[in-house]
C-alpha cells in the first residue's frame, strides 16, 4: 500500500507519521508531502529518512491513500485530483465535512456506514470527535435533547505559530502574533472566525458536525475558548435526556463505550486533565453528575489528545477501515 501525507511538517502530520510508525500497518511506500520551503528536507520513519516532495511529484507516483493536514483551501483544490488519480483521501481540514455527499467519520460511532464509493472522507473536527465520543451510547439508550458545551482549547490546535506565540509572550519576547490577544496568562473566547450569529466556526462545527453524526434533532449551544497550554483539549458538557435515567448506569455505559476511559473519582483528586491526556489515545471522562436545575440532565468533563485522538489517530483508523473493509483490492 502506497501512502501520501500531505502536509508532513505540521502538528497533526508529525504525529501521523508517529502513529503509522507505532502502528502494524504494512507499508510499501509512504511519501511526505509539504508546501516549497519544506521540499527537500527530510523527515526519519522507522529509522530511514524520508526526502519531502511537493504535492505535484507526489501526484506522479501510485497513490492508494493519502492524508491531508494541510488547511481548507489545499484540500478543496487537490483532494479530487488525488481521487482522480484512484486514491482514497482522508482530510482533517473542514472543507469537506457540511458536505451533504460525504460522510463523518468516528470509527468507534458510525464506521460501518463507510462504502466503498466514499473517496474523500473528511475528519471531524477535534472538539467534535472527543464530545461525541463521551455521549454516544448516552444517546442511543436516552435520546439526547440538548447540549451545552463549553471548550477549553490548547494551543497546539492553532499550529506551530501559536506554540511559538506562547513560548515568546512567556519568555518576554517578540514574535508573530496568531491570536488578536496574548495567550500567556489568559483565555481567550474566540476559536477560528466570528460568523454573523455571533459564534465563531469553531462553535459551529461543534453543533453541525455533532448533528450530522449523531443526530439532527439534538438542540446544541457551544462556547470555544483557547487556553495557554501546549496540548489537550477539555470541555464541560451538560445534556439533557428524553427519559430518567440512574448516574450510575450513565457511568457503566462510558466505562463499557470503546476508546473511553472514565476517571470520575473526585474525592480522591481523580479526574481527567489535559496534561495526563498528550501522547494518549483514549477520550477521557469524569466529574460526572446530576444536574439538579434540569430535569433529566447531568453534566461531565472530558479531556483529549487533540492531536491524536482528535485527529491523527482518528485518521489512522479511518485508514485502517479502508484496509480492512477491502476497499484496495
């Protein structure tokens, strides 16, 4: 099997390459693609380094599958040329996902309605895949009605600029700004643009990609803040149920839910937080309780690798589908 990642030098392509190294995948060749000022450096994987082309020569090789991390516009304009070509594309920008012909992915949830037909299979959003992740099952038993979710982002979600923004505001220094704001030492409530509604796109990819996977009845209102920390996102989340239920079934129901780990032990200082999350696969989830102003509704925190989980390994996954549902043959 023929791969190319494209836009091998950033954040989420790095930790692909790290994912595919830790994975039992077998590759013929992989081809690391990324933006001129990159082409010709090297990227090592699995102890041999890899020369990085542009996206034209990587088009003048067989292409089985190939990954895009590389921005909205790069994916709109290259993604149909790489199918084209007889690849499958798995993109993790947003070009593709309020598609009404392209379906959501998140393995775990709904990856059996993945055909053949479906070339380009775009990435939930990061935020998306973790809350989705934690309320599923939640939903199938007790039909969710309404969310309230509150994010709070790391940086590593903006990109390298904003590490780099970060690191200089700590250490006194100048550098390109990516925020309209400081970042050290602050919150900021503006992730992505401002749409007219007042939300940022952010936001929005939370109501619209959270009803296109799991339900367009549910009513969602979403609140995306950046926070000054290098990796993992959190979020709180407060639903409301259709029927009573008991906490503690909620909870067997996260503890059974793949690729969740409940950590709800508050009492004992027990519960998820983003820096035990980096470097981790699993949605992590805990302070789970009743809300006791609302009928039928609780509340929980959940906690994610954004990079992984809510990115790259979802992408590896959605590759793996591919692989073993015999789409290559």
């Amino acid at each position: 099997m023929d791969v190319a990642i494209v836009g091998a030098t950033g954040l989420v392509g790095q930790v692909i390459f790290e994912i595919l190294d830790e994975s039992k995948i077998k590759l013929d060749n992989i081809y690391a693609v990324a933006s001129d000022r990159s082409v010709g450096k090297y990227i090592n994987f699995k102890g041999t380094d890899i020369k990085i082309i542009s996206i034209e020569n990587a088009l003048e090789n067989k292409i089985d599958i190939a990954i895009f991390s590389a921005g909205k516009e790069l994916s709109l304009k290259w993604a149909p040329i790489f199918v084209k070509k007889g690849a499958y594309v798995i993109d993790n920008s947003s070009a593709w996902r309020m598609d009404e012909t392209k379906k959501l992915i998140v393995p775990e949830i709904n990856g059996h309605i993945l055909d053949k037909e479906d070339k380009i299979i775009p990435n939930p959003n990061c935020s998306t895949i973790q809350m989705v992740m934690a309320i599923h099952n939640i939903h199938r038993k007790y039909n969710i009605l309404r969310i309230i979710i509150s994010t709070y982002q790391s940086i590593s979600g903006t990109g390298r600029k904003a590490i780099a923004q970060l690191h200089a505001e700590r250490n006194s220094n100048k550098s390109e700004k990516v925020y309209p704001h400081q970042i050290y030492n602050n919150a900021i409530p503006h992730c992505d643009e401002f749409e007219e509604n007042g939300y940022t796109k952010e936001e929005m990819k939370l109501v619209n990609e959270t009803n296109k996977i799991l339900d367009s009845n549910i009513s969602i209102t979403a609140t995306a803040v950046r926070l000054p920390i290098s990796g993992g996102h959190s979020e709180s989340i407060n639903i409301t149920l259709e029927n009573p239920f008991e906490i503690e079934d909620i909870k067997n129901i996260m503890q059974n839910s793949e690729g969740v780990i409940l950590e709800d032990k508050p009492f004992k200082n027990h519960y998820p937080m983003p820096v035990n999350s980096q470097g981790k696969d699993s949605v992590y989830v805990g302070r789970v309780r009743r809300d006791n102003s609302c009928e039928n509704s609780l509340n929980m925190w959940v906690v994610c690798d954004n990079l992984r989980k809510g990115a790259a390994t979802n992408t590896i996954q959605i590759m793996q589908l591919i692989i073993d549902k015999g789409f290559l043959n």
